[in-house]
C-alpha cells in the first residue's frame, strides 16, 4: 500500500511515517502543503492521503473540495480535534486518527484500508460548500493563490490547465476543468475552455455556429456551437 502524507508540522509527518513504515507501508511521498499536496496526488497516484486537517491558508477540509472527484484516493484525517468535533464529518470519511497518532489506533485503520475493494467515500459532502476564491496554481519557482477576480478565462492543453489573467499571462494550475467550473462560476465556452462571466465585453459570432468571447481587456476565447447557446443563457444575451 502506497501512502502520501499531508501536515504542516514536520515532526507529526516523521512520526506517522515512522509508524507507517514499521506497519510496511510505503509512504511515497510527504507534503507540507495542500498546493504541494495536490500535485503529489495527482502525480504519484497514492492509494491512501493522511491528510491533516488544520492548515495554514488551505485546510485539508479545503483541499478535498479542490480535488477532482474521479481521482481522489482513499483519505484519512488526522486532526488534534477532539472526538465531537470530528461528528460532523465522520460519517463521510472513510476514517479519521486523532493526534498524537496511537501505533495501536492507525494498526485498526490500515486493516480496514486493506479490506477496502476499491470504493472511495463521496468526500466531496465533507468539503466546503463555497465556491472558491482563491485558485493554487504555480508560476516558475512560487507558488502562489491567485484571487478568482483576476482571472479572465482559463484553458485546458495537453501540458496541463492554465489560469489566464487580463494580461495575457499564464498560470499553471493543478485545478481541473471540471472542479473550476463547479466551484468558481466559471462558464464553460469550449470543451477546453472557462471563461469569467464578468469579463466578457462581446460574443462574436462566427459562420460555422460558433464564435468568440472578446473579454475586456481584449483577450480572444473561443465558443464552440456545442457551448454557445448555453453560454448566451447564462450570460443573459437574448440575440
């Protein structure tokens, strides 16, 4: 079983991870943060995520409601919650350890991790219901939370997505299409594109059905025929 672990305080991720690999776990990677973490997930496929709840800017709680339902992995909490305070969640999570971890307490979850066949909890009830308003993306060596109002559409290539901002500079972000758009109110325009609802200046039509979004700052997004009734009806364009 492969583990990625998820804390901000480096001396409770030593501690889980030497408690993990005397139970012959292979923990394949560590983070201490959600925007690394989001990374870690998706690129190294681990079976199990124990995931701290409490962190600074993005909480565990936040990055679960940021991942992609159809790839998230098994996940475990870890929190310095007291048992009442994790009743609101727990009957959603697959399983929660409180700390400090018991090498007794985590033996309990990894027999019922290794009795799972594969079915992942619908994570997504636990995970914050508002929509996001700061996108994690990276940008050379940072690593950055760009505010949502700061982008004018967004763009899916086989590199990965990309946030656009009025500028016409590129973010790179771990986001998928399909998270953006359920927690951002961005509108889908193309199968490979989002654009800001509150950026548009135009809709161009074009002859073959399908058209372009002139944003304000004169950045060019393309609507497919596919997208662009849709997109008028939500913008409230009535031609």
């Amino acid at each position: 079983m492969q583990a990625l672990l998820v804390d901000d305080e480096p001396l409770a991720r030593d501690e889980l991870r030497c408690l993990l690999e005397d139970a012959g776990i292979d923990v394949v990677g560590e983070a201490s943060n959600a925007i690394e973490a989001m990374q870690m997930i998706y690129r190294l496929r681990p079976e199990v995520v124990f995931l701290d709840i409490q962190m600074p800017r993005i909480s565990g709680l936040e990055l679960v409601g940021m991942l992609d339902p159809d790839k998230i992995p098994q996940i475990v909490f870890v929190t310095a919650f007291d048992e009442h305070a994790v009743k609101a969640f727990e009957e959603h999570a697959f399983d929660y350890l409180l700390k400090p971890v018991l090498a007794s307490r985590l033996n309990k979850t990894l027999v019922r991790l290794s009795k799972q066949n594969g079915a992942v909890p619908d994570y997504q009830l636990i995970a914050p219901r508002q929509a996001l308003r700061q996108l994690p993306c990276h940008r050379h060596d940072r690593i950055l939370l760009l505010p949502l109002d700061e982008v004018d559409y967004v763009v899916a290539r086989l590199s990965g997505v990309y946030l656009v901002t009025q500028d016409g500079t590129e973010h790179f972000t771990e986001l998928t299409l399909k998270v953006l758009e359920e927690k951002t109110g961005l509108l889908r325009c193309h199968r490979q594109y989002l654009v800001h609802p509150e950026k548009v200046a135009q809709i161009v039509l074009g002859e073959t059905g399908g058209g372009e979004v002139i944003t304000r700052a004169g950045l060019n997004v393309p609507v497919s025929r596919r997208f662009l009734k849709p997109l008028k009806a939500q913008l409230g364009v009535l031609f």
